[in-house]
C-alpha cells in the first residue's frame, strides 16, 4: 500500500537525493566559515578593548608626568630666583668686603647645592676675574631644570604610547568590520537554493576573511 508507514514517500526520496557529495562540502564550507568568521570577529571586540584601555592608561601617565614636570618647572623657577635674591646680597657684602657677612650668608642662607657656585665666584674674585652669570651657567640650569625635562620626556613618550594604542584600536574595529562581513556572507547561504549562488557567497566570503586573516597576523596584540 502507497500509504503504508513502511514505504518510503517521493518526497523523502527526493530530499534525500539533493543532499550530493558537493552539497555537504557547501554544508561545511559555511560552517567553518561561520566558526572562523565568529572567532575573528570575537578576537578583533577583545583587541579593540585592550587597546582602548591601554590607551586611556598611557593618557592618564602622561597627563600625571605633565603635572609633574609643571610642578618640578615651578619649583626650579622659584630656586632661581631664590639664588637670585641670595646673590644680590652676598654681591653687596663682597663689595664691601664683609668677610662676616659673606660667611654669615654662606651659612645661613645659601642653599647647599649652591655652596659650589659660591665658592667658585669666591675664586674666581679672588683671581681678579669677573663670576660667571648666574643664568648663563648652563649646568646650573640644567641641574635645576632636569627634573622637569625628564618628566616631559616620560609625558611626552606615554602620549605617543596612548597615540600608538589608539591607532591599533582603530585597526582592530575595521578589521571587526571584515570579519562581519565574511560572517555576513558565509550566513545567508542557507537563504538560496542554487548552487551557484551559495557559491559565490561562500567564494567572497573566504575572499574577506582571507584578507582578514592576513591583515590580523600583522597587527600587535594588546
């Protein structure tokens, strides 16, 4: 009997008949792409993050060193003019030739890492000479200031660090982009009946996520 359930309907045979060899390899083509494409995308979100963070990190030490080197700028400001206001006194005491007050001023008043300035402007007024210029000095300045400079160069690092990371960020969220898109066409396969078609989607979509794939061996992982 035709209608018996021991016999095999035309409809399941024929459905039967469409599942060919090529049509399974078009089955797992597209699964694999799907799983690839996901983990792609998936890894891509993770990076964009990380990068994201590392760049929030490195702004928030470079604007902490700047605030740094500002204060180490403003302290060496007010040591010169500190020196400034010492020198001017202790001129006034050479010129009268005050032994004691000089002494006086050395003691009390000089800073100690100004000690050596003194005592070489002591020399060379001794010899006859004229002291060397108290802004003119550049080691002077240099040991005022190096502080500050070296708090510049460490902001000045981390804001290329965050700018580094930032721009990885950005090279991860297109490459996400990719990975959608071959996700994109690997997913509606399913939705077309003709080989042909399947394969074209399937073609493109290994096309994007070859590209993809290369594009992500090259960037750096956070």
């Amino acid at each position: 009997m035709s209608d018996s359930p021991w016999m095999p309907s035309p409809s399941r045979s024929t459905g039967n008949a469409a599942a060919t060899p090529v049509g399974r390899i078009i089955e797992v083509a597209t699964v694999l792409l799907l799983g690839l494409a996901t983990v792609g995308s998936a890894w891509s979100a993770y990076q964009v993050s990380q990068w994201n963070g590392l760049e929030t990190d490195e702004a928030r030490i470079a604007a902490s060193y700047r605030i740094d080197a500002s204060r180490e700028y403003a302290l060496a400001t007010q040591i010169i003019a500190y020196d400034a206001a010492v020198v001017s006194q202790f001129a006034q005491a050479v010129a009268l030739d005050n032994e004691a007050l000089q002494t006086f001023l050395e003691d009390t008043l000089v800073r100690p890492g100004f000690r050596p300035i003194i005592e070489d402007w002591r020399r060379q007024i001794a010899e006859g000479g004229t002291p060397t210029n108290l802004l003119e000095d550049m080691e002077y300045r240099e040991g005022l200031f190096a502080a500050s400079e070296e708090a510049d160069t460490e902001a000045a690092a981390a804001a290329v660090r965050s700018e580094d990371a930032g721009s990885n960020a950005e090279d991860y969220v297109r490459l996400t982009l990719f990975f959608a898109t071959a996700l994109f066409f690997a997913g509606v396969t399913a939705s077309f009946n003709t080989r042909f078609t399947k394969v074209v989607l399937l073609t493109a979509a290994t096309a994007v996520l070859l590209f993809a794939g290369a594009q992500l061996i090259s960037y750096p992982v956070a």
